[in-house]
C-alpha cells in the first residue's frame, strides 16, 4: 500500500460502500500515530436497521475534516412550496 501512495504521489485513499457502525474507519497497520493510508466512509446512517452513524470526509487543500452524523428521527425534510430537490439545489452546484 505504502509504494502505490507513493507511487501515485498520495497521502491516502478513501473508499466507500462497506457499512461501518461509527460511519467511517481508519485502517492504520503501522499504529494509531500514522496518518492512516485507507480511510472507508460510509455515508447511509442506520442501513438497514442496523443503527450505524454516517460519515463524510471534507477537503480543502491539505485540511481534511471528517463528519459524523445519526439518522434524522421524524418528519422527513420538505422543501418549500413542494418544489424538486433538482430545481432547487441544481443552481447552487
């Protein structure tokens, strides 16, 4: 893993679609003390049932910051005057 990162002039990868309970993992085989060179993201909270929290992993240069959150309880969000998630957010992007 370590020449791939070098190789290819990265710090580390980050994969998703593997549910993990706290939303996300770091996988550091050289101790706790390392950046870790695989962080898995998992950004479904409660998949299935199974309670888990969810994650997203937020860049800006060399900053990285990694969120958690839980499955929102109760009324789901609805937008103003019914509109479509596309018409409203689409301009934003």
């Amino acid at each position: 893993m370590k020449a791939l990162l070098k190789r290819e002039g990265l710090r580390a990868i980050i994969r998703g679609h593997q549910m993990k309970q706290k939303g996300y993992k770091f996988h550091q085989w050289d101790g706790e003390d390392e950046f870790p060179p695989v962080i898995t993201v998992f950004s479904a909270p409660n998949y299935s049932g199974s309670g888990n929290d969810a994650a997203v992993v937020i860049t800006d240069g060399d900053s990285v910051d990694l969120r958690t959150f839980s499955e929102k309880r109760g009324k789901p969000f609805v937008l103003h005057d019914r509109a479509d998630a596309f018409s409203v957010f689409q301009p934003k992007l």
